[in-house]
C-alpha cells in the first residue's frame, strides 16, 4: 500500500510539473509573439494576433486570427486565419526552426500605385513550409510608411531564414479597380501547384507552378473586350535575393555592377483567346541570365514610372509621354538579359493563321540588344502566302529608342536634322533570310499599264529573297563610317516594273535573278575610303564588279556641319578604279532589243552600237587618247559575246575627287586627262 501511494503520488507530482511547465512556456510563447507584434505596432503599423496555444507534448505553437495594415502609400493589409507550427526548437538565441509550418486562410490587398487605377488582392486557402529556420523576432525596426523599407525589411528576413519547400496548392490573384470606374487589366488570376524549393541565404533553387489559369478585361483599340487562357509549367531557378536589395538599397544607388537574380526562367504553353474570337498560343518560353543594375533600377524611380502614367481613359501630355519614355529607357538599361527565346507561336487572324517558330532576343545589356530575330514565319496576305525563313535586327539601342521616341513625340516640332541622322546609331543591321511572297505583295504596281503593256501574267509568281543583309557602323558623331549591304534575290519581272528591269522585261525575260554586294569603308589611320566589294549579277544578263578607292579623307568630313563637311571634302584626292563586266547574255538581249526598235537585222543592230562607241571615243580621245583604247576594248566585246571587260582608271598624280565630280556634271573633258585608262578584254 505504502509502494503505491508513493507512485500515485510521484505520478500526480509528475502531471503537475508537466502541464505546469506546459503553462510556463504557454505564457513565455504568448509573451514572446505579443513582443513581437508590438514592435510591429511600434513602427506605426496595425498589427493584431488572436489567441496563442502550445503543445508541449507536439512541441506545436498555434496563432490564430493574425491581421495587419502597413500605413505605406498605398498600404497594403494582411490577413491569416491560423499559423500552425510543428516540431519548434530554438537551435540558437534569436533563432526559430520549425519542422512544419501551416498557414490557413491567407489574405494580402493593396493598391497598385496612385494612377493605375487597380487594387491588387491575394488569397491562399494554405501553405505550407517545411524545415524551416529563421529569426525569432524582427531583426530591427520597420519603417512601416516607406513602402520601400517594408520590401527591404522582407527580403532582409527572407535572407535571414532558410526552408526545404514552400508549398502552395492554390492561389487567387484580383486585380479590381480602385475607384468607381472599371479599368482595363482587372481579372482574376488562378496559380495552381506553387513550389519553393531549398530556400537559404536569400537563394531559391527552384519555384515552379503548374498552371496559372486568367481572364481579364482588356482594351483594344478602345473596344471593351475580355481576355482568357492559361499558362502551364512557369518556372524560376537560382533566384538571388541580393540584386532586388540592392534596388532598394539608397546606398547603392550609383552601383553600376549588373548582380545576377535569375540563372533561367521557363515557360511551357500559353494560350490566350479574347472574347470575339482571335486566338493565340506559345509553345514555351525561356529566359537565361538575368541580371539587375542598381544604379539604374532603384525602388523609388521605378514607383515614379507607376505614379507618373496618366489615369485610366486620359491621353497624356507631349511632356508626360516623353517624361515616361525616358524613365522606361532606364529600365531598360537596368536589365541584362543573356538570351531569351519564344518558340511556337501562332494566332488566328481574319486573314487565316500566322505562324512563328521562334523569336529570340541575345543579350539585352545597358540599354541595347545585340539582335532580336524571327524564324519560320508563315502568313497569308490578300495575295497569298508569306513565309520568311528569320527576319533580324543588329545592336538595337532600345533605350535610345524610347527616348528619341520621347522627343519626337512633341507635336509641331520638326525633328532637326542631328535627330533624324542620330537615328543611325540607334540600329547597326538588319537581315532577312528565306522571304517567299507574292510578287505583288513585295513589288506594288507602280502605275496604271499603258495599252502597250501586255496582261501581267506574273500576278500570283513569288519573289523569293534568298540573303538581305544590311549592317553599318564606326559611327563619327551620328554618321557611319562602314556600310554594306548584301542581296540575293529572284522573281518575275514585267514592263511595270521600275528600271532596269521594265528594260529586261522589254526584251522578253519574265523573270532574273540579282545578286548584290557593296561594301564601303573608312579608314581612319591611313585617311582612306575604299568600296570594296562592289559586285552586281543579274542572272542571264551580266556580272560586274568594281573597286573604288578615295585617298586624304579627313574625318571632319563626316560632320553634320555642311561649310565644315565642305572644305574637307574639297580635300579628297581621287584613287584607283578598277571595273569589270562579264556578258552572260546582256549583249544579245540588248541587240534583238535594238534591232526590233529599229526595225534592222541583229547584225546591222550590232554594228549600228559599235559605230556609236567609236564615234563618241573620237570625241573624247583630245582630252585623253586612252579613250580610244577603251573604246576599242568595248567593240570587241560587244563583237563577241560572252566574254570579259576590264578598265582601269589611275589617277596621275594627286587628283582631286571633287574636280572630277564637278566635270562630270558639267559635262566636260579637262578631268580625264588627268587619268590613265587601261582596257582589257578576255573569256
């Protein structure tokens, strides 16, 4: 009897201890959250807790009925119904770690800047988070009216804590108008699957959902109208925390180093249809190495962009649309992007299905884009089908771009000409690969056909643009010192075509061929400009090819200043000319053309532009005997079909270019016998 008093007795002294060390840690746990909201409430922020429960035996903390109100402009309120966290230590003082934590019934709203005219709101039925760690309390005073305090003082906890997953099985987005008018971008978007996962030191490996499903009231071209689809598959990986602190870091804000927030974003198909019928869809998409650049993305700049947009349903201002360019173009120059590819892209127009295979931007760094590209363009026109194998655009400055946009957004003012040349420096090339289309969509008629001009037969032919490339650069001030331009191309042709090729149509050719090259280039340390390559085929017509080369051009020749241009330009000396021309048919076609002119036989035709060759070199020949040199080379070609001419033009001495522009244009003579000719002729 004694031996079981006793254990009754330790049994009953055991359970007292036990919830009474129970109570001791409810008190020191209710104490501990209340501290924590109270600094909360000290910063001048609404923060309020329900009911705090502990489980000693689950070593489970329970808050119930958590709301908040941050007074920020705009502020942004909190709700949670219940935080549940089981499995809590105290690994170290000032830390928290809990194998599991639960949240039930989260609610987040606030306004989306001052103009937009949207309130944005956030709801979550649960999350989830697992082997988390983190601080115990605030780790230093909120500023709860300096919105960018508030995001700082997140991402700073955020940095401080680490968890093995963040889970998210469903979350409504609202987007609502924040006044008494609707507004366009108002809709609901519906996350499904949202996953976080090995979150430390401000670093998320991976965060993924599997679908966001959206409807959305929309505004084309002043028209209401509702847009809905789904996105499939988004996700993030290396996300680092540092680059957005540094954004809204003041003490960072002539940081010009680009600090890396994503390694790769992913998307898998995206459709889209609005409600009177046009539909579209993406395959996927996917983004590589982006990067933010503190001194020009800081947090108050970018809410200034938000607040400085006209209201819903206003027209801005001349002054507030070049004000807004200009910050965007910040932005721009705030973002690195390595590379981002859109691929399978398609939409159904009225004119039948567009399609597009890729569209990839490369290395958006400071502004500027190194290209953007399409590829496997297909699309109809009212004359029929258009397909472009890639389509591109070389060093586009974007952000040079919107802020001449901005300038020439002033109605009234004609853009003076240092704009209009400075657009030059804001594109370096284009190229445009594999464009098959109908030959009326690419040639219009330039006129209305006489009655001479036969029926054109070549209405549904295609052009096909094999290689147009253009590229310019090594700017002086905005002019380009380095140019080409490369084109090779074939289609029909007929007598409403411009010259040369009504010429060729004339002769009976219904369609050619023409491949084009010209290059030119300045030289600054040696004060050249040469073209080089020059060449021009015209299939079944002729091959020619030219070397050019100008000596002593000064640098202040390039100058926007005309008196300036100039005097420098008076200073250019004449170089080397080198032509050659290969009959591929040329000779013939023009001979059965001037002999159905003229009403003769072939050879008398012949003759007849033989005869004129000699008759004009014996005019010439008293500035420059060569003359009758060349001549003769060019009879003989014209002779003998298919063969080879070559002249050469070497000034004697120190010539000066603008003396032999100036004798061509009056008409005389004196220029040439300051030149050697050479002529030559060959198979």
């Amino acid at each position: 009897m004694k031996i079981l008093i006793g254990l009754l007795a330790a049994l009953v002294i055991t359970a007292g201890g036990y919830f009474g060390f129970e109570f001791y840690l409810q008190q020191r746990i209710t104490n501990d959250v209340e501290a924590t909201f109270a600094s909360v409430r000290a910063s001048g922020a609404k923060a309020e807790h329900g009911k705090v429960t502990f489980d000693l035996w689950r070593r489970t903390v329970t808050i119930a009925d958590i709301s908040g109100e941050l007074t920020a402009d705009p502020p942004v309120r909190l709700k949670i119904g219940r935080v549940v966290a089981s499995g809590v230590s105290q690994p170290d003082t000032g830390r928290f770690a809990a194998s599991r934590i639960e949240v039930t019934d989260f609610e987040a709203a606030g306004s989306i800047g001052t103009n937009t005219g949207l309130r944005a709101s956030y709801q979550a039925p649960r999350m989830d988070v697992t082997d988390y760690a983190g601080p115990a309390g605030p780790l230093r005073r909120l500023e709860s009216s300096n919105l960018a305090d508030i995001y700082r003082f997140a991402l700073e906890h955020f940095s401080a804590a680490a968890a093995k997953s963040v889970e998210v099985p469903a979350l409504t987005l609202k987007f609502t108008p924040s006044g008494s008018s609707p507004a366009a971008g108002t809709g609901d978007y519906t996350y499904s699957g949202m996953a976080l996962r090995d979150i430390k030191d401000g670093k998320i490996a991976s965060s993924t959902v599997e679908r966001v499903a959206f409807t959305v009231a929309m505004s084309p071209a002043g028209k209401s109208e509702s847009l809905t689809g789904e996105i499939v598959n988004l996700a993030a990986y290396d996300f680092d925390a540092s680059a957005t602190l540094a954004m809204l870091d003041p003490a960072r804000a002539n940081d010009d180093k680009y600090y890396r927030t994503y390694r790769q974003l992913t998307a898998g198909a995206y459709t889209a249809s609005f409600q009177k019928g046009l539909k579209m869809r993406v395959d996927g998409v996917t983004v590589d190495d982006v990067g933010l650049r503190p001194s020009r993305l800081q947090f108050p700049q970018l809410m200034a962009i938000i607040d400085s947009a006209p209201p819903p349903g206003t027209t801005p201002t001349p002054e507030q649309m070049r004000d807004l360019l200009g910050k965007v173009a910040g932005i721009y120059e705030g973002i690195h992007i390595g590379g981002a590819t859109i691929s399978g892209l398609s939409m159904d127009l009225p004119e039948g299905v567009f399609k597009l295979a890729a569209a990839r931007l490369i290395n958006l760094e400071n502004g500027k884009i190194a290209e953007f590209a399409f590829e496997g363009l297909a699309g109809k026109t009212p004359q029929g089908p258009v397909t472009v194998e890639r389509f591109a655009l070389k060093a586009i400055d974007i952000a040079g771009l919107m802020r001449t946009s901005g300038e020439f957004a002033q109605p009234g003012r004609t853009p003076a000409v240092e704009q209009l040349v400075g657009l030059l420096t804001l594109l370096q090339g284009a190229e445009l690969k594999g464009l098959a289309a109908p030959y009326r969509s690419v040639v219009p008629r330039l006129g209305r056909p006489s009655s001479r001009v036969r029926p054109d037969n070549n209405a549904n032919s295609q052009v096909n643009i094999d290689v147009l490339n253009l590229a310019w650069g090594q700017f002086v001030g905005p002019i380009p010192t380095r140019a080409r331009v490369t084109l090779k191309m074939a289609g029909p042709i007929d007598q409403s075509d411009p010259e040369p090729f009504k010429m060729l149509a004339e002769t009976g050719l219904t369609s050619t061929s023409v491949n084009f090259d010209l290059g030119a280039t300045w030289n600054e340390g040696d004060r050249s400009f040469a073209v080089q390559p020059g060449t021009l085929d015209i299939g079944n017509v002729l091959t020619a090819a030219v070397r050019l080369s100008l000596a002593n051009v000064d640098r202040g020749v390039f100058s926007l200043n005309p008196l300036q241009a100039a005097i420098m330009a008076a200073q250019i000396e004449a170089g080397p000319v080198e032509f050659t021309l290969r009959d591929t048919g040329g000779i013939d076609l023009a001979i059965t053309q001037q002999a159905r002119q003229q009403k003769v036989s072939r050879e008398a035709a012949r003759q007849a532009i033989t005869d004129a060759i000699r008759d004009s070199a014996m005019q010439l020949a008293s500035a420059n005997p060569d003359v009758m040199a060349v001549a003769g080379a060019l009879t003989r070609f014209i002779e003998n079909p298919r063969g080879t001419l070559t002249i050469k033009v070497t000034p004697r001495g120190k010539v000066s270019a603008m003396q032999v522009l100036e004798s061509i244009r009056t008409g005389s003579l004196a220029a040439f016998a300051r030149f050697q000719i050479e002529a030559t002729t060959g198979r």
